[in-house]
C-alpha cells in the first residue's frame, strides 16, 4: 500500500478524532519523517500528504475549519521544526570531527536548509488546492498568519544557516589563504626557475661575445 495514502488516512482520522490535534499532527508527521530520508523531496511528501489528509477530516467535520487548519499547520511546523534541529545537530557533529564544511555534501545540506521553509509552506499550498474552494480560502488566512508571525521552522532555518554560514565564510577565507601561499610557493619557485634560465642564457651571450684570442705572429 502507498505509505503517502496511509499517512493522508492517518492525518484525515486525526482530524475526526479532534482531540490534542496539534500534538497528534506533530507527532504523526514526525513519525513519518523519521522513516525517510530528511531531504527536502521528503518532507515535502511528507508535508503534502498529511495537509490533504486535514483537507479531508476537516470537510467532514463539524468543527471550526480555521482552527482545525490552524492547529495543523502548527503540528506539522513543530514536527518540521525537529528535522532542521536533526541536521543542524548533524551539522555541529561533522564541524567537531573537523569535516571540511567546503565538502559538497555539506554544501548541500545548508543549501537545502536554505530553502525548507519556502518548499515546506509551497507544499501546504499545493495541497491545499484539493480541497474545496472554503477550505483554500481558510488555508489562504492561515498561510497568510505565518507570513506576518513566520514559522518556528523558519527560525530554526535562519539560526543554522547564521551559525554555519560563518563557518562556511571562515572556511572559506582559511582555503584562500592556503592558495594565496600555494601560489606565492609556485610563484617564488617560478621566478627561481626564470632567474636560472635568464643567468644561463646571459652566460651564453657573454660567452659568444668574446673577442677571440689575438693571434702569435709568426718568426
């Protein structure tokens, strides 16, 4: 079976039971991060199928859509929240094993940090778009609240990239110091080299300019 129908099931049972549904959209996204890859094509999955999971409890229930939706949203912000902790973590775990923080892989987790907000809330809005016209113009407030309040996720985005963006800069400008030696090495032994060939050729020149040796008359 589809473990993204499974968990949009999930999501839409959560709604129904309504009791603690901030915690329960939390926890169950959580649990479904945790059986992936914390990549950002992941979370998004993740992300998308739980919102249409609410889209459905949430047209079925008698309850106020905005604050079903609202809290939602919060559950899956926390549970989103504790995946950019899981790599910041990572990332500090790498930095004390002296991993080089120019190594690609690093590089690519910081980019795709750099980025989970936005794809987090675009996956909400894609998702979104399913449910009926009320439900996309309930999403549209909430949504709309979290670009004024911003997101517990976007904090935490903002916290890593600052701490690890100034390590990326030390990082950085401790490589192009090493090359700025590594080229004036080369650069010294380069005009060594140079010097060399110029005094041998000179020596040859003078060499050529000699005056021959005047010859003995002859008795």
């Amino acid at each position: 079976m589809d473990t993204d129908e499974v968990l949009k099931g999930m999501a839409r049972e959560a709604v129904k039971q309504s009791e603690n549904l901030r915690t329960a959209v939390r926890e169950l996204t959580l649990g479904a991060l945790r059986g992936r890859e914390l990549t950002v094509r992941e979370i998004k999955r993740v992300v998308k199928a739980v919102t249409e999971g609410v889209n459905l409890g949430a047209a079925s229930s008698k309850l106020d859509a905005d604050r079903v939706l609202g809290e939602a949203f919060a559950g899956m912000d926390e549970a989103v929240l504790k995946a950019v902790q899981a790599n910041h973590l990572a990332l500090q775990q790498l930095a004390a094993q002296g991993q080089n923080l120019r190594e690609s892989h690093v590089k690519k987790a910081l980019d795709e940090l750099e980025r989970l907000e936005d794809e987090f809330v675009g996956a909400v809005k894609e998702a979104a778009k399913k449910g009926s016209q009320q439900l996309r113009n309930q999403w549209a407030t909430v949504l709309q609240r979290t670009q004024t309040s911003g997101t517990e996720t976007a904090a935490e985005v903002e916290r890593t990239l600052e701490e690890f963006g100034d390590r990326m800069r030390d990082a950085v400008r401790a490589q192009r110091r090493t090359a700025l030696k590594a080229a004036e090495v080369m650069a010294e032994n380069f005009t060594t080299l140079a010097s060399g060939i110029l005094i041998g050729l000179t020596e040859g020149l003078q060499q050529g300019k000699r005056e021959p040796p005047e010859k003995t008359s002859e008795r």
